[in-house]
C-alpha cells in the first residue's frame, strides 16, 4: 500500500531519532484504518545509501503486515506500532505511516520548570526506584504480577515475530512502551525488524549500550542478529525490569530478591534466557509460556487449610465461633458468610471469629486476595427457637410462728411512761430520791407487763436471773451510782 505524499496534511513535528524525523499527520489519511497516523522519513542529512537502507526496512515492513491474513494482522497492531503504507512524492517513496502511540501508552513528566511534558512511556520506567518517580512526579506500578504481566506481554509480541520468521534486533527500554493500566505493551521502531532469511539486517539491527549478547562482544556489527539473540534481551529485560533498585539497568543475574519471589522453575527459565551460549536459551514461546505460568502461579487464590465451626445446633441469637488456618503468597482479607447471606469483615491473622445466628443454614468462609478470592463452606448450623413459657408470681412464702398477741399495757402505766423528763430531773429532794423513784417506777411497768404475758411464756422471780432479776440488778447499780453521784454533788444554798 502507498499513499500520495500531496495527500497528508503534517501537523507538529513528534521528535527524531537517530536516522528519522516523525511528524504527526492531520486527520485519518489512511482508507479504513480509524487510527491517527504519522510520517516518518529518513533524515535528509543521510547520505542516500543509508537512507535507502533506512527505505528498505520501512518498505519490507509493509510488506510483511500486507501478507498476514486479516487476524493476524489485527494482532499486529495490537502488538506493535507498525508500519502501515508507504509514502511515495513524484513516484519516489520517501517514508512510511505508522499509527500514533494512544494516549494510554504516555505519561506526564513535570520539567524543572513546572511544566507537564508528555513522554512515551517506554519499559525502562518500571527500572526507576521509589526516589526517582517522585522526583518526576509520575507513577510506575511496582506491584511484581503488573511487572510480569508487562513481561509476558514483551515476550508474546516477540513471540508472534519469532513464529512468522521476524528477528526483531534492538530490544531495549526505549523501544517499547507499556500502558499503565492494562500491562499492554507495544514495540516501536518495527521499519529496523528483518526476516530471518534476510542476510542484510545486520546494517539496520543493532545493540543498545549494556544490552549486547555476550556472542557479539568485540564482534564487528556485520554479525547477524537472531532468534537467540533476541531471547537473551529478554532474560535481561526480565531481570531488570522485574527487579527495579540500584544498578538493575546493569543487572545479567538474578537477585535473591526475586528468586525468593517466584518459582524455581521460573527462575532456572530466566537463567537459561542470559546463558553464555546462545543454544542453551529458551525460545520466546517458552519465555511466554513460563511468564504465563508464574503468573497463574502468584494470582492463585489463597487456600484454606481447615475450616471449623463451633457447634452445629444453637438457640436463636446465639453465637457460633469459626476457626480456620488459610495460606496466601500476598496479602489477604477474611469474612465469614451467616445462614441468612451477610458477609461479616474478621481479622484474618487472627485464625478465628464469631458471628450470631438467626436463622438456620450453612456458614461459609471466604479468602480474598489482591488477585483473586476462594470461598468454601464451613458447615451446617441449625437454629431453634426457645419453647414459650411464662412466670406467674403467686404470694410469696411467710414463716409460721405460734400466735402471739403482743401485750397491752394498762392506762395507768402508759400514762406513767408519759412523765416528762423534767418531771424526773428537776429540783426535788435528792438525786438518790430521784432515782429510786424511777426504780419504783420501772418496777411497777415489769409488774404490770407480766400479768399481762401469755402464760405458756415462763417468767423469773423478782430475785431470780430472768426479766425481774435483771430489772433489780439494773436498779441496785442505778442506787449505786446515784449515791456515789450525790456524795460529790455541790451542796446549795
């Protein structure tokens, strides 16, 4: 396909690299194909043999889209910015369209100015640490199953190359760039891919600094790129990229970091991938294939070790306590499932919890991690209601006791307890006088109180040690301490 160069209309000028300019074009100059384009040319500084070489590949680049089938095609622009027509000015071509980077494959760096800037966000990104990102103001998930979602998403754009005989050459972090949402990766500059029969890539594929196969160390650049060679830049990607920190742009072996965070077999798959010898590394599809299952691997749902309940009959409202022991390679929440279909939040490290019952049914458990979720049932609990009852209050017990009809005192006794004390101590002939007055008085009470008490209630004689005797002893010691009282009493006048 080519398109008349007096038919596009170019916009701003998007950058250059080291042998082309790009240009975004107005509009959709491409018949049905609904994406926005742009047109990248050689450099008019080349001299015209390296602008031919810079020609060739954009052109055997169309022509490799043109003959994939309808599907396949479609998956290659999911997989890559690739060139889609040839642009030719008075029957001369001069460049190629490839469809604009979308936007979710750009992030806003903010310059030193304050600035927002929109740059591609290509696969070195996920190398910057912590300190960088700040200092840019962007984001880069550091979560390890997106890093290797990015990764197999690398690895099966390469793959799909691999398959239809495509050497894809200058593997690198510039050259492809990943949406931060989705782990979508797309590959650029794909006019410097070249068949595998073609015996002249090797002047338009080549290494970029600190990414060069061991085999081609000291070599001269004619040495041809390949399938092997494409596979050790993706063992060092994955090294890299998967473990960002402190010289990981640099990295050719795995970390202990990372090794303790995926699988052995992952791990001895990576190893093979930056192998001194080329015949020992593993193909891109394995490569794909290993991402693909170390991913299935670390989003595996967490697994529940045992599950218990307390009891399996309880009255209603009653609580029933659940026990379990769960597994998880991330982070996990815990709820506990009632017969009626509320999802109760507990502490999953604390290996148990309760919950109420109010109604029968199964009690289930579920496990939730960043990635997926299990839930299992725990058991069956069966709820009863209490049978109806009610207390009556009747009259409360009494203590039986023998009739006793308490004593009534005669009048005149009555009246004689209603002496007014003034009566008793006022000016009279003596104290002692006044005392055995009193005496008397009280006397004359114990008499009248016993001829009225029941006869079965036994009494003691007035000398004896019952009621009256102890009536007359208290009078005796009230003489006693009346005398003593009088014999010190100031005498009057």
């Amino acid at each position: 396909m080519s398109i008349a160069y007096s038919s596009l209309q170019l916009a701003r000028r998007l950058g250059e690299g080291g042998e082309g300019v790009v240009h975004e074009v107005a509009g959709l100059p491409v018949r049905h194909d609904p994406r926005r384009m742009a047109f990248k040319e050689p450099k008019k500084i080349l001299e015209a043999r390296a602008q031919e070489k810079v020609l060739t590949g954009m052109r055997d680049s169309v022509a490799f889209r043109e003959s994939l089938s309808a599907s396949d095609r479609a998956e290659l622009d999911a997989l890559a910015v690739w060139p889609v027509a040839m642009v030719v000015d008075a029957g001369k071509e001069i460049g190629c369209l490839m469809p604009l980077i979308p936007s979710p494959f750009l992030e806003t760096i903010v310059d030193s100015a304050g600035a927002p800037i929109a740059e591609t966000r290509g696969l070195g990104a996920l190398s910057r640490d912590e300190e960088t990102r700040r200092a840019l103001k962007i984001d880069t998930d550091d979560d390890l199953v997106f890093r290797m979602q990015v990764m197999a998403n690398l690895a099966r754009a390469i793959e799909f190359l691999h398959h239809r005989g495509i050497v894809y050459g200058d593997i690198n972090p510039r050259n492809a760039v990943y949406d931060l949402g989705s782990g979508a990766v797309l590959l650029l500059d794909c006019d410097a891919t070249a068949s595998i029969s073609d015996s002249t890539r090797a002047t338009r594929q080549g290494h970029f600094p600190f990414w060069e196969p061991p085999e081609y160390a000291g070599l001269s650049a004619a040495r041809l790129q390949g399938f092997a060679s494409d596979c050790y830049k993706l063992g060092l990607a994955l090294l890299r990229f998967l473990d960002p920190g402190p010289g990981s742009t640099q990295r050719k072996a795995l970390t202990a970091a990372l090794e303790a965070r995926i699988t052995p077999e992952f791990s001895a798959v990576i190893a093979r991938a930056v192998d001194q010898d080329p015949h020992q590394r593993p193909s891109a599809a394995e490569l794909s294939e290993s991402l693909r299952q170390v991913i299935s691997w670390a989003v595996a749902p967490p697994s529940v070790n045992f599950v218990s309940v307390s009891r399996s009959a309880v009255v209603r409202g009653q609580d029933v306590r659940v026990e379990w022991s769960i597994s998880s390679r991330s982070t996990y929440t815990v709820a506990i499932q009632d017969p009626q279909g509320t999802w109760h939040e507990a502490d999953a490290e604390s290996g148990a919890a309760s919950i109420r019952i109010a109604s029968s049914g199964v009690v289930s458990i579920r496990a939730r991690s960043s990635y997926s979720e299990v839930a299992v049932e725990v058991g069956q609990v069966e709820c009863y209601e209490l049978p109806k009852f009610s207390v009556r209050m009747g009259r409360l017990p009494r203590l039986a006791l023998p009739g006793f009809a308490f004593p009534q005192l005669p009048p005149a006794t009555l009246a004689a307890l209603s002496v007014p004390s003034p009566a008793l101590v006022g000016a009279g002939p003596s104290l002692t006088d006044e005392i055995a007055g009193l005496s008397e008085l009280m006397r004359g009470i114990f008499d009248d109180v016993a001829s009225v008490l029941p006869p079965e209630m036994p009494t003691a004689d007035r000398s004896g040690s019952g009621l009256a005797g102890s009536i007359s002893e208290s009078m005796a010691e009230l003489r006693s301490i009346a005398r003593l009282m009088a014999s010190t009493r100031p005498r009057r006048d």
